[in-house]
C-alpha cells in the first residue's frame, strides 16, 4: 500500500485533520502530516498547533495512495492558494489509481475551484456549494463518487475518516476499528448507519 498524505494550511480545521490522521493510522494505513508552510509547526483555526511530520517543499510524493484536505476557514483557502499543490492534486486526479478525500470547505474551495469534480458527486460545508463547480451537489453527510471521498463538516470527520478506511482495505476492517473505537456495539448493529 502506498503512502497517504494529509496536508495542513494555517487555519485548518482541527477536528478534521486529527480525526483522519488519527483513524488511518489505527486502520494500519501508512500516513504522512504535510505542512504546506515553511515551519513543521501549524497553527488551526481554533488556535491548536498541530507538528506536522513533513514539509512539502521536502516530500517526494510519489504514487500516492490518498490527498487528504481538511477544511476550515481559512484553511481552505489557503491550501488553494498553494498552487504546488494545486499541481499535486491535479495529477494524482488524472492518475489511474490516487484518490482524494476533502472535507468541510475544501471540497468546494480546493477542488471545487481546480475543476476537478466536474460530472461528479459531492458534498461541502453547507454555503459553499457554488464553488462546486461543474458538480452534482449532494445534501449527504459524506458522498463516494470515483477516486473521491468529500465530506460536509466537523460532525462528520469520523464517518469520513472511517470511509476512507472502508474505501482503502474495505468494511471488515473499517468495522474493526469503528468498533475498537467504541463507535458500535461489538455486535455491529447498526451499520446500516453509515456503511449501507
């Protein structure tokens, strides 16, 4: 499996990015914190500093598993703003095997703008929608379509992290580490939930 990276902008959202990171690393998925900026040190949008593992100018991406965006204002933004990652996702989008996942704003801000979800279905933070450009706007929680996972907001980071899980290694893992996290009873009832 390849390597996966999650990439912060100051302003991100921190629900979002620790959420995701946290979840794929107990599902044994292998990712990597980017700073998008010039210090390991990023600062949320709420005001918590987060030590990402890398930077960008000093990764080599190579064959990426999953780009991950949190959201956050202006945390979306500012990772639009970044064009060499603007760059990255394009490429990983035309690649035959990388995925995106994007939650809260950035589905809509980051690739929503890069016109990346064209003919696809997506969900964004409720406002945003109109940067979805060329997209079938979706009232979801979380929506799958293709190579991307976009999500709506903070209450749904476990469920997004989660999905990205079940999209990775499928839902007998994803399940397992739901369940180590007590989000389900150890008879997995009610999965219907959030796995159909």
């Amino acid at each position: 499996m390849n390597e996966s990276f999650l990439f912060l902008a100051q302003g991100f959202e921190e629900v979002e990015a620790l959420t995701v990171v946290d979840v794929l690393r107990r599902a044994g998925i292998p990712v990597k914190i980017v700073s998008i900026t010039s210090s390991l040190q990023v600062e949320g949008a709420h005001g918590v500093v987060v030590n990402a593992d890398v930077l960008f100018d000093s990764t080599m991406f190579g064959s990426a598993e999953w780009l991950i965006l949190p959201g956050g204002m202006p945390g979306a933004t500012n990772l639009y703003e970044f064009a060499p990652l603007r760059g990255l996702l394009q490429r990983q989008a035309e690649s035959g095997n990388g995925r995106i996942a994007a939650i809260c704003a950035s589905p809509a801000v980051v690739l929503g703008q890069l016109g990346l979800l064209q003919g696809k279905k997506a969900t964004c933070y409720p406002g945003f929608e109109e940067n979805l450009k060329g997209a079938e706007a979706q009232t979801a929680p979380i929506v799958v379509d293709g190579k991307f996972v976009t999500a709506n907001g903070p209450s749904t980071a476990l469920e997004w992290a989660l999905t990205i899980v079940k999209e990775t290694k499928g839902t007998d893992v994803a399940v397992q580490v739901a369940n180590g996290m007590l989000l389900y009873p150890k008879s997995n009832a009610g999965l219907g939930y959030f796995f159909g």
